[in-house]
C-alpha cells in the first residue's frame, strides 16, 4: 500500500495530489477538527464591532462576555 510522504509545503502537497492516489492506504488517515479562516475572521469582526459600540479593546469584550458566560446558571447543561 501506498503511505503519504512527510508534506512540508503547499507545493509538496499538492504535487502529492496530482500523482496516482488509487494504492493510497487510508487506513493511515486520522480523523481532524478544524476552523476555516474564513469563519475566523468574520467571527472577529463580529467582536470588534460589539466591541467598539462599548467603547472598550476587543480583549477586554472578549474577556467580559466570557465572565458572564461562566455564570449563567445551568452552564453545564448545554
């Protein structure tokens, strides 16, 4: 069976793509979580303008909703 190679860039990557994957073993593949940038970025701007209509740095927003957050009764049956 075929095993991926260490990938170090995009470029190795996506050479690794073009090549004849049909011998490729997936068995060898993990299951991953991840956020796309995209999602990142809109949810920060969310935050800055919650932020800026408060008047304070986005840290301290962030810092505050977080707070009120963990006391709201019954936090641990979301």
């Amino acid at each position: 069976m075929k095993h991926i190679p260490k990938l170090t860039t995009d470029a190795d990557a996506e050479a690794f793509l073009e090549t004849d994957l049909s011998g490729l073993d997936f068995g060898q593949f993990q299951p991953m979580r991840f956020e796309i940038a995209q999602k990142e970025a809109v949810m920060l701007d969310a935050v800055r303008a919650e932020a800026q209509q408060e008047v304070v740095p986005h840290d301290r927003h962030v810092r505050a909703v977080s707070e009120a957050d963990l006391q709201t009764p019954n936090k641990g049956e979301r």
